[in-house]
C-alpha cells in the first residue's frame, strides 16, 4: 500500500504533476479528503507560504501534507510577479501572462526562472526544498501545454517554451521537479520521481 501525502492545492495541473513525478506515494488533494481548504498566503516569500499551507492542511485532516509555493521571477521586473505570479492581473492565467507581456514591452532583457519551494509537514518536523528552472519570456504565447505562464517560458533545457513541452519532457526540467529531487534526499526516501 502506497503512503498517503495530502497536497495543499486545487490546482489539478499542479497535482497532475505531483502524481506524475511521485508514482511511489499517493497523492491525495484536500478535495480527494472532501474537505474545504483555503488559506491566505500572506508570507512574503515562496518558503513562507509553502509552509503557512502545510501546516494549515496537515492540522485540518492529521496527515503528513506537502505544500509547494512556486512562480514565475523575470528580471528587468525586480523579481515579479515572484510570489504574486498566480494573482499576478486578478484575473486567469491568459490575462497574467498578457499583464506580463506588456510590462515586458521593449525590454531586451527578458532573463526569468520559476522557483518552486516545496514543504513537508508531519507535525513534528518541516523539511522544505527549492528548485529553480530558468529560461527567458517570449514576445508572445507560444503553445497551449501546461499551466500558469508555461506558453511563455522558453525554457533553457528545452530551447521550446513549456508550452510546446509534453508533460514528460516538462517534469524532467521544471523547478518544482528539482525541488521534489532535493526534498527526496533530504527525507532520505528511496525511490526517483
């Protein structure tokens, strides 16, 4: 019988890859649970947030929780959307990513990375992990795979945007990948993502 970790997320393109690049647990969603989680993210960093929603889950269904805090950093915008990359525009990831191209208009340094900070939580211990993935922001949406900002990531690893990336491709590079390899080893699990 697989060991059961709760994932903080309603993001199914988040859980798709959580379950893809952990076949050995099973990935369970506050949903799965029937339970309704929501928590303000109110910390100022991705490992701050990570953590605020893995303790939350963990003390509302008593299981260990994984939590992950991940966006999008450009650059020639200090940083943003950095934290803020989901509620980037207040509106859906197409308007993120249009709000992003035009505030990327005439810059010529388009330099970006996703970082993804992923934390374990079983009551008694946080183990967190951060992974990086970089690459620049295209002129405009190129393909219609994955989620968030991935049509206009171009990525470095795969000289295509994640976009345009199957999902396997994409999980071998990303940065929540490279965070969950980190988190493996330190949790001293033995089985690959």
């Amino acid at each position: 019988m697989k060991q059961q970790l709760v994932l903080a997320t309603g993001n199914l393109g988040k859980l798709r890859e959580f379950r893809a690049m952990l076949p050995s647990f099973e990935i369970l969603s506050p949903k799965d649970l029937r339970m309704d989680f929501d928590v303000e993210e109110t910390g100022s960093t991705f490992y701050e947030n990570a953590l605020i929603k893995a303790k939350a889950l963990f003390e509302l269904c008593g299981k260990p929780a994984v939590a992950d805090d991940s966006g999008l950093c450009v650059k020639a915008l200090g940083g943003a959307p950095g934290v803020f990359s989901a509620r980037y525009s207040g509106g859906n990831d197409r308007d993120n990513m249009i709000k992003l191209l035009k505030a990327l208009s005439g810059k010529s340094d388009r330099t970006a990375y996703f970082e993804s900070c992923i934390v374990y939580y079983d009551g008694k211990r946080a183990v967190e992990s951060t992974g990086r993935t970089f690459g620049r922001i295209t002129d405009e949406i190129i393909g219609d795979g994955g989620f968030g900002y991935d049509p206009i990531f171009l990525s470095d690893d795969l000289s295509k945007t994640f976009g345009q990336a199957t999902e396997a491709e994409k999980n071998g590079v990303s940065h929540r990948y490279r965070a969950l390899v980190g988190l493996r080893e330190k949790l001293g699990l033995d089985n690959e993502p």
